[in-house]
C-alpha cells in the first residue's frame, strides 16, 4: 500500500520513521572501515599516492603530516610510478574484450519463440542503458573497492518521453546494508540502501508532485533546504573524516534517504481449485480483476472469497451442472491461504523522520531493485587495489630514494687547482670555467706547498647504490604476480628466444589466477541480467517494437516484444552468454566461408552473420539495387530474361578459396 507524506504525523508514526532512519545510519557507520579502505584504495589508483598521513618527526607528539610534505621537507622529489592504475585498466580491458552477450532462453523447447523474443528485449534494455560501458566501469570499481552492484528500475525518461527499463550503477560510497550479512549470494541483507543529494525541485519532479501544492510542505521536511547555515547540534556525533548522514555533501542540496528493509507480514494466496493457480493477493489484487471496489472495502479477504465461491457455485447449478457442495468444495472452489512471510518495504526518508513515500515493494519478484555483490571471506571485503598498495608504496619509495640519490651525487665536477689557472685569467676565474666548460662545474682549489700544481682532473660519483635498480624490478615483478597481469597478458612482445608455446602457456595460467575474479564479476552480471528480466516482464505490457545489436555479430536484430508471448512463462527464463570475443567471431568467420565455398549457404546469408567490417554496406547496397531492379521491372522497363526470373538460367556466383 503506497503512504504519502502527511503534514501532521502522529507520535508513533513519526517514532517507527526516525527508527528507520536510525537503523540506515547505525548500517551505514557499520561500513566506515569499507568506506575508508575504498577511499584509500581509490587515491592510489587515481595516483594520489604520497597521501597516507605519518606522525611529524620535527613536531610534539601526536601531530601528524602527510607523506608528501615531509618528502617535500627534506628537499626531496616525491616521485611515483602508478602501477595499481595500469594493473586495474588492463583487467578492465580484459573484461571489454571478453563481454558477455546476455541471452534469454526457455528451458523448455516449446517456448524457443518466447525466449528469443525475450533476448531481444533484453538486449534492447541494454542497449538503451549502455550496459557495456556501466558493466566497464563497474569493473575498474569491483578492483578497486572488491564490491560493485546496479539498480534497476523502470521510470520516465524525459528524452524518450516514455517510461522505459533503468539501470544505475551503484554510488558505493553512499550505499549501505547491514554489515553483518555474510552470504556472498546476499541472501541474508535485511536492509539497504542509499542516500541522495537533490534539490527540492529535483524531489517534486521524481515523486510526481505538485510543486505549487507541495513545494512549502516538502521543504519543511528537509532542514536547511535553502541555507548554508546547517543546525547540526541535533545530530548525533559521527566520524568527521568521512560523509556525514545525516547532511548534504553541497549545502545547495538536501539529504534525502532511500531504505529497502525486509520486514514480516501477513500474506494471503488464492488458491483456485478449477484453473489450477496458486498466488499471492491482497484487496487491490481483487479491484485490479474488475470487482466492485466498495464491496471489495467493506469486507475482508476471507469474506471476499466467501462471497465469490457461493457465486460461483450458484452460476454452475445455474447452467444445469449436477455438482454438490462436497465435489464442488473438493474440485472447484477457490481457497484462501495465509502465511507469515517476509517482504521488502521502501521508504524515503527526510533525516528528521518524515516520510516522503512508503510503500511495498512495487516489483513482481518481491525483493529490492539492487543487485550487489562483495568480494569477501569471512565478511571482509578484498580489494585487488588494497593488496597491491604495499608493493606501489615500495617502488615508490625505491624511485624516490633513487631520485634523490642521483640530485645529491657529484656529477664530473672538475677539481682545478688555483696555482694552474693561466695568467691571463688572473681574477678571473669565472671566465676561466665558463670558457673551458659550459655544462659542467668547477672546483677551484690551492695545491700543496711542495711546488707541484696538479693537473685539472674530472672526478664523479656513482649516482645509485648498488643493488637499486635491482630491488625496482622485484618489486615491479611482485605486483604483476599478485595481480596476474604479466607481460604475456599485457600484449608486450616476448623475449627474444621465448617459444610460442610457453608464452601461450603464460598467458593462459595468468589467465587461470584471475578466473576467480572475472567469475565471480560475470556472476553478477548474469544475476543483474535476471533482475533486469523480470522488470521487462512486468512493465512492458505492451507491444513495441524493438531494433537492437551486440547478438555475435554486427547484424542488428528487429522484431515485435508480445508481453503475452512471454507472461505465462514465469521464471523458464534463464540467461546464458555468448561471449562475443574475437577468438570467437574470427571462428565463425572461418567456418562461414567453408560453408559459403562448399555452397552451403547463399553469398548474402554469409553477409548477414558474418563479422566482417563491410558485410553491413555490401547487404544495403544489394537491397537497394534489388529494390531498383523491382520497381524498374513493374515499370516496364526491364524485361523478366534481364532479371533472372524463375525458369530462365541464372547466374550464381560464388567465392573460391584456396587453390
């Protein structure tokens, strides 16, 4: 049932929402440790790397200075080589090579028309959202904080002008649920959420209000709407070095809090003995089926059910039927079941306790429209990025020390003695340097007092220690051992001497180490992929038609979305991938052309699944001369022996390969 907001809320119902409310902040403080490790993790790979604060060496206790300014302190450059950066670009690449194109399929062979329709669809939605490019950077953030999700949803798209399917990326520094959840498979999150920053217009325009009617009582709900000057000794003491809760990050905004909580209630299911079906209803379901609404308000479900079973039995004896009570109870009747079930609630939440919306979830798969996941064991969530972050500190420590150790070493001073400097330049030993050197330096000093002036000599240092060179590399190495990406999968040209075989084999045991992550991110895909199914099934209720590619090949495909097709299929709908890569298009390519040579297909059949980058010109050129030719032959202008009508000969060609 939907709740709006009421310009007077009574004790307790404003009591069960700052309760709400009290629950989403103690979720969200539970994730602080996430959040700054996530905030850690994303400096270093944006590379921000000389951040991490340290205690003052030169200050009283308990002061404390980034690693930057202490560097800069000393006269030293704070040098870097952003590793982590690169490491997680090239899984993100890996994963642009390898996308999943999703495909919706029935598990029973009847229903091989609906589930193709239903991949259409499918990819439509994706289409339309540019899945792929979310999908990529979900990437680079499941690298860098080990958690990613999207939100899915169906609302108005003004450049469309229509409502359409939605998907959202995840904001996982605003996003909360309870910490305790443990299963990987998230079957266990008894709250989530998030929290948002709009304006008031923003809120009118989501929530289809009245901005004359509501623009004042919406703006009383959010203190500071319109102020810089936030009153924030009302709310409870937070963690000042992260995002408060309870207030907007830009003061031109207000915070408006999302919260999808599992809750208990009873729940009703209509049992009908003659057709067979068994669901779930409530009051509105009855009003939806056509039945008088007041009717429906003044009685209750079992009443309700009551009524429509001696209606129904009095309509059969009515048509003759010879039924009793007993057989018509036992085989016909409908059945009213209740259970105690949980269900997912939303409410949106100003931080004092009003309530803007609440409601039931309006899904049909009955659970929150997020689909998250978390890279964890134990309930601790791993970053790639935070394991790798002792090894960037390392090299940048070693290439600063570098840095440093070549700027303060000699470099070919030249040692001249006073006594050796011609007369000629007497006073004037500046003139003296530059005209014998003009890059480097000299050092002018007196000799000894036995009459010996030594000769101008060139000394200089060595610029490194031993060794440093050689620690960098380890260190290089050691992150691309704990991130898998190697040379081999990088695409750097082997060693000279390197067999084909064994950089294969690199590559694909580099490929073996990652499989684990890569697994687990598809896995989420696919999950995302069902949720995104079962939204299309509820809310495209009718037809449309729907032009969408990405299917293997770089043919479009077009067709007619019948929602009555698909509604009676429930969950026979799966999601499997064709991985659309381009080891497998240069395959099907391949054997495509043997087929084509041993003419097996025609020459546009080829055109039309084949992935070559002319294949769509060459298909639009041979319609539009076919369309030239026909409408030329309707005029008159051609005759059926110039076209090759059926019974004349024809000529068919055909492409030869090999000798």
């Amino acid at each position: 049932m939907r709740i709006t907001h009421q310009t007077k809320l009574s004790d307790e119902e404003r009591s069960k929402n700052i309760e709400r409310v009290e629950r989403a902040r103690l979720a969200f403080e539970d994730l602080i440790d996430y959040y700054q490790m996530r905030e850690r993790s994303f400096r270093y790979y944006s590379g921000d790397q000389w951040s991490d604060t340290i205690e003052d060496p030169d200050s009283e206790a308990g002061k404390t200075i980034t690693e930057e300014e202490l560097i800069k302190r000393d006269g030293r450059l704070p040098a870097k080589q952003n590793l982590i950066g690169k490491t997680v670009r090239n899984l993100a690449g890996q994963f642009r090579t390898n996308y999943p194109d999703p495909v919706a399929f029935a598990r029973t062979r009847n229903n091989a028309k609906a589930g193709e329709m239903m991949t259409n669809a499918l990819q439509y939605a994706l289409d339309l959202n540019e899945a792929n490019e979310l999908d990529a950077e979900n990437m680079r953030e499941y690298g860098v904080s080990g958690a990613c999700g999207w939100k899915i949803g169906f609302q108005w798209l003004s450049e469309f002008d229509r409502k359409d399917l939605v998907i959202d990326n995840i904001n996982m520094t605003r996003f909360f649920y309870n910490v305790d959840a443990r299963d990987i498979r998230g079957k266990d999150v008894t709250i989530c959420g998030e929290v948002h920053d709009l304006t008031i217009h923003e809120i009118i325009s989501r929530f289809g209000l009245s901005y004359k009617k509501d623009f004042k009582r919406v703006q009383a709900m959010f203190p500071g709407a319109t102020s810089r000057d936030w009153d924030t000794h009302k709310y409870p003491e937070h963690v000042k070095s992260h995002r408060d809760f309870y207030i907007a990050d830009n003061p031109n905004k207000v915070r408006l809090i999302e919260v999808w909580l599992k809750e208990y209630d009873q729940q009703y299911f209509l049992h009908d003995r003659k057709n067979g079906t068994y669901k779930q209803v409530d009051k509105e379901y009855f009003i939806e089926q056509g039945y008088d609404k007041e009717l429906v308000d003044n009685y209750s479900l079992e009443e309700i059910v009551q009524l429509l079973n001696t209606s129904r039995f009095e309509e059969a004896v009515a048509q003759g039927v010879e039924i009793s009570e007993e057989e018509y109870e036992k085989k016909y009747s409908l059945n009213l079941d209740d259970q105690y079930e949980e269900v997912w609630n939303v409410y949106y939440l100003s931080p004092n306790g009003d309530l803007l919306l609440g409601m039931r979830t309006p899904y049909e798969h009955q659970t929150h429209p997020y689909v998250f996941g978390r890279y964890m064991m134990d309930g601790k969530i791993m970053s790639m990025v935070d394991n790798l972050i002792d090894q960037q500190r390392h090299i940048n420590r070693i290439i600063s020390m570098i840095d440093a150790w070549i700027g303060k070493s000699l470099k070919n001073v030249m040692m001249i003695a006073e006594e050796s400097v011609p007369s000629k330049y007497k006073g004037k030993l500046q003139e003296y340097s530059n005209d014998m050197v003009k890059m480097n330096g000299f050092v002018f000093y007196k000799a000894g007092t036995d009459g010996q002036f030594p000769m101008p000599k060139e000394i200089s240092s060595k610029a490194m220690p031993a060794g440093s060179l050689e620690l960098l590399n380890i260190q290089s190495e050691l992150i691309k051992d704990l991130s898998a990406v190697n040379d081999a999968v990088q695409g750097k040209a082997p060693n000279a001497g390197t067999p084909a075989s064994l950089y294969a084999q690199q590559t694909i045991n580099a490929s073996i180490t990652n499989k684990d992550i890569f697994d687990f991110y598809f896995s989420m895909i696919r999950k995302r992929n069902r949720k995104v199914v079962q939204v299309i099934k509820q809310f495209y209720d009718e037809q449309r038609f729907i032009k969408v590619s990405g299917t293997g090949s770089n043919q479009g495909v077009e067709g007619m979305y019948d929602p009555e097709e698909v509604a009676d299929i429930d969950f026979d709908v799966v999601i499997g991938e064709s991985q659309n890569t381009l080891a497998y298009r240069q395959t099907m390519d391949t054997e495509l052309r043997e087929f084509l040579a041993n003419q097996l297909i025609t020459f546009q059949e080829y055109l039309e699944l084949s992935n070559q980058p002319y294949a769509d010109k060459v298909l639009q050129m041979i319609g539009n001369r076919n369309t030239q030719d026909q409408a030329m032959l309707q005029q008159g202008m051609v005759s059926p022996d110039e076209q090759g009508m059926p019974g004349q000969p024809q000529f068919n060609p055909t492409i030869q390969y090999g000798n």
